[in-house]
C-alpha cells in the first residue's frame, strides 16, 4: 500500500478539534501503521493554506495521496465511515477471519 498524506483543518483546539485528532490519530495508528503522513493544521494560524484548500468547515480532513483526493468533515468519530470516505484499507490484521475485505 502506498503511505497516506493526511491533512487536517481545525479552528484552534476546541473539543470538537481535539476529537478529530484524537480519532484521526487512533484510525491511523491502528489502520495505516506506519504508511501514513499526518499534518494537523490550524486555520486560525493559517489562514491562508484554509483558503488555498477552499475550507469551509472544521474539521476537514484530506487525503491528497494516493490519489483520488479525498475529503471529509467532522470529528472522525465513525472508524468505519472514514475509512471508507477515503477509500483507506484496514491493516491486514484487521480483516475478517473469512477475508472478507479487500
């Protein structure tokens, strides 16, 4: 698998921010290993980068690569949906007995 580049926009570090590190830092940790680059960045710091992305929720979180670029809002809090929203494979050891999942 290829690594993950993972942005995520936040609006200073409110509990809802503070959620969607937590579980973004959860989900990469138990999903991606080591195959994944994370950078947490703050609008209010940056605004800039926040306009130049066209943010216009927090969080947001993006996968720029692999490719398709991937976006999502919200705390992150649903394992399954973001996966699935990024189009992000569990770790191998997380599939089902039956390997069901690719």
């Amino acid at each position: 698998m290829n690594r993950s580049v993972l942005k995520l926009y936040v609006m200073g570090m409110t509990p809802r921010a503070e959620r969607a590190v937590a579980n973004l830092r959860r989900i990469c940790a138990e999903e991606l290993d080591d195959r994944y680059e994370l950078q947490v960045i703050d609008v209010l710091e940056s605004p800039q980068l926040a306009e130049d992305e066209r943010i216009m929720a927090t969080p947001t979180l993006i996968k720029e690569l692999p490719p398709p670029v991937r976006r999502l809002i919200g705390d992150l809090s649903d394992t399954e949906k973001v996966l699935l929203g990024l189009d992000l494979h569990p770790a191998p050891e997380h599939v089902g007995a039956k390997g069901d999942r690719p």
